[in-house]
C-alpha cells in the first residue's frame, strides 16, 4: 500500500468518525471478496494489512472433503487485482464504512433513554415531524406532541427521548414533547440544586400544554426546594415555562405526612381537613365554602393533578356540604346520600341519583331538596321521597362532591401511554368556578 493510500485512510477514519482500525478490517474484507471473485481463486483465503508499512498480504489453505482446512499456508497474493475487483473494493469498503457509521450513531444514542435533546426541525406532517438533532434525525409522532404546538420548520425546540431503536437504516430516537420527564430534565437544566441532587423531585403530575404539578424535596435543611425552582423573582420556573410555551406549572413541597401532602398538592386552594382511608385509597378533603371551586380547578383540573400527583382517590366537600351529609347519617343511620351513583331513567332517559342503600332514585330536583332539608335539619318522614312524582331536572348549582380517580403515580422517566383515563362529569360533579 502506498503512502497516499495510507493517508486517504486516516482522512477518511477522521471525518466519518470511525477508528483506523475498523477501516483496516473493512478493506482486508474487501480485498478478500475481490480475490475469491478471481479465476483459480482459493475457498479458503483471507488477508492480512500491515497497520504499519500498509503492506497487503492474501493467505490461503486447501479445504479437505469435510471442508476443514488441512496443509500449509501459502502467500497467494496477486500481482494485479484488475478493474473488477478494484470496483468491488469500492462497493464493499462504502457499505462497510455505512454500516461502521450506523454502528456508531446507535451506540451513541444507546441507553440514553430519559435524555433530553435539542433540535432543528425539518419538516412536519399529520403523522410526525423530524428533528435533526446533527449526526441523526429524530422522530416526534403526532402522538408525543402538544396538541396546539405548531411546529415550524427551522424552528428550535428540546424533546424527551422515550425510545432507541436499531434498524438496518441506522438508529431510530423516538422523541417526545409530552412526556413528564420532559419537565424534570428542563429543571436540571435550570436548577443546579436539582443537577447536583440536593433537591429531588419526588412526583410529577402533567397534562400537557396546559398545567403541571410537581413535588419537590430538599436533603439539605438550609435549601427551600419550593425557592430553588422558582428562582430570583421567578427567573428559573420562567425559562421552563418559556420552553413548554407557556404551560402553567404548580411546585409545592413534598411530605411524608401524606395528610400534609395532600393539602399541599391542592394548592393555590386552602384544605381544613383531610380524611384518608389507607385501605381504599381514598380521601376526603374538606375545604372551606367559597374554596370549592379553586380546589376543584377549572373543569376538574387541580383536584386531577393533585390525585395523581399522591397517588389518591380525592373527593373534595365543602364545609356546608360534609355538615348536611354527617347530619343526614345522625338523622337516618343509614347510607349517605353523598354515597350512590347518576343513573339513566330506563324510560324517561332523565338522569337521577340512586342511593347505596337501594331506597328509590331520586330526581335531580329532589337531591338538591334532599339536601337542603338535611341541612336546615327537617329530617321528618316526609322528608323521603319515595312517592313523589319524577320531574324534569334542572341544572345543578351548589357545592357537589367531585370524585377523582387516581391514576397510578407514574415515574417521571417512564414511557408514554401510562396516563390514567378520566372519567367524565356527571351532573352531581360540576361546580361552578
């Protein structure tokens, strides 16, 4: 091999990216199929490149009829490959340095699941939008995108990555913009308290492009882990908030008290008191009466976030509201009335309200009354209303307690896919803002 092959080879190794060593490989490979293609070519032959002198040099051994190789070995090499196998080192030595930078950019990319990267994106359809991210592209799916985020070509923006594969294209990075984790990496970035792991984040509740709840802790109890996110006057969260365009995001303390956590994750709303039922997973919260609506959020939103964000089934009372259900149980000794479920009339298709204890259903209309008595405690026997006559319902006002399931808490770095359905409203669960 002369000097200037030599040097073509470190040029090449030095812009692809890829070791001189795995270059050597490829070409002995190339020269090996070249030869085997020649006439009175050897089965059994391989070469072997001087990494040194770039001296090239082709061995081969006969094969017996069990086709192991049997005698010496002989130097074959030939004074002239020809044109022929000279094209053929070209073609095999491109599709080895191909498959070597494929090999490269996986490894690269490999492992780095839960990473957050920055690109530039290429074009976008109703399908998905491409990111490149430099050396590789990556994949944003229709799915892993906020809903009114418009991505415009040229355009900068940070995804989450959720998922590496490894395809004979090269690697394919799944990106997402959805993803919780998203919004703890944004934070590293931000907060070197979180970086450097004086201040964790404990829980992690989102719905994207609308409103997050995080939990933060700090191990040191000089560090407010609340004023490390926030920043002076807000500069931290700002910049977060700025990449997510503008999605609102809540930061409240974490506690092992789980009482204590649960009114926190509630916040901006104040709690009197909370009840939780450690075997059903369920608590009640108390609030005062003219909070109600700031617990329960616009369209059930806070009360949502701050369930999934303990891991609990809240189901949140005004004061007036829990005082007529505990009178209506001291009065009566049975089911609650705040314990049953919306049904749909059979026949008149009317929506009412069909107590645990299997009395008869009652009309939107006689569930309000129902309350009103118990509250102004009129617990007489007319106050049943088993006889009386269906009538049309009329919209529900008033402090209703809005049940919401929890979903499991999920990981800040799990996959996409584990949100937990909502379920939707029924007449008895709205309240007004």
């Amino acid at each position: 091999m002369n000097p200037e092959m030599m040097e073509a080879l470190t040029a090449v190794a030095a812009e692809r990216g890829i070791s001189v060593d795995t270059l050597f490989a490829a070409l002995a490979e190339a020269l090996e199929v070249a030869y085997k293609k020649q006439p009175e070519a050897y089965e059994f032959a391989w070469v072997n490149i001087d990494t040194e002198t770039g001296e090239m040099r082709v061995f081969a051994q006969e094969l017996d009829e069990e086709g192991e190789p049997v005698g010496p070995e002989m130097d074959v090499t030939p004074d002239d490959f020809g044109r022929i196998a000279a094209q053929t080192v070209r073609q095999v030595m491109s599709q080895r340095i191909r498959e070597a930078e494929r090999e490269l950019k996986y490894e690269e990319y490999a492992g780095r699941e839960g990473d957050i990267v920055t690109g530039i994106i290429q074009q976008s359809d109703a399908r998905y939008t491409l990111l490149d991210l430099g050396r590789v592209e990556a994949l944003l799916p229709q799915s892993e995108q906020v809903s009114f985020e418009r991505p415009e070509p040229g355009e900068r923006v940070k995804a989450y990555i959720v998922e590496v594969r490894k395809t004979i294209k090269g690697p394919q990075i799944v990106v997402s913009r959805t993803h919780p984790g998203l919004v703890k990496r944004l934070f590293e970035l931000e907060v070197p308290e979180i970086a450097d792991g004086v201040v964790e984040m404990r829980a992690c509740a989102r719905e994207p492009g609308q409103r997050t709840k995080i939990a933060v802790w700090s191990n040191d109890a000089n560090i407010d882990p609340v004023g490390a996110c926030v920043g002076a006057r807000g500069a931290r969260v700002r910049q977060v908030v700025n990449e997510l365009r503008g999605e609102k995001i809540d930061i409240v303390p974490f506690s092992e008290d789980r009482h204590d956590f649960v009114m926190k994750a509630l916040q901006p709303a104040k709690v009197k008191e909370v009840r939780i039922d450690e075997e059903t997973g369920r608590s009640d919260v108390i609030v005062p009466d003219q909070q109600l609506s700031l617990a329960i959020g616009k369209e059930g939103q806070n009360a949502r976030l701050a369930s999934r964000l303990c891991g609990l089934r809240i189901d949140i009372h005004s004061e007036a509201d829990m005082a007529a259900q505990e009178a209506y149980e001291e009065a009566y000794g049975g089911e609650s009335w705040a314990d049953g479920e919306w049904i749909v009339h059979p026949e008149t298709g009317e929506q009412m309200w069909q107590p645990a204890d299997g009395s008869p259903p009652l009309t939107l209309e006689e569930w309000e009354a129902t309350q009103a008595e118990v509250a102004e405690g009129e617990s007489t026997e007319s106050a049943d209303p088993a006889g009386e006559d269906a009538s049309e319902g009329t919209e529900a006002a008033g402090a209703d307690p809005v049940d919401v399931e929890p979903a499991d808490t999920a990981p800040v770095d799990a996959k996409p896919g584990e949100e937990a359905p909502v379920e939707e409203d029924t007449p008895g669960e709205r309240a007004s803002e």
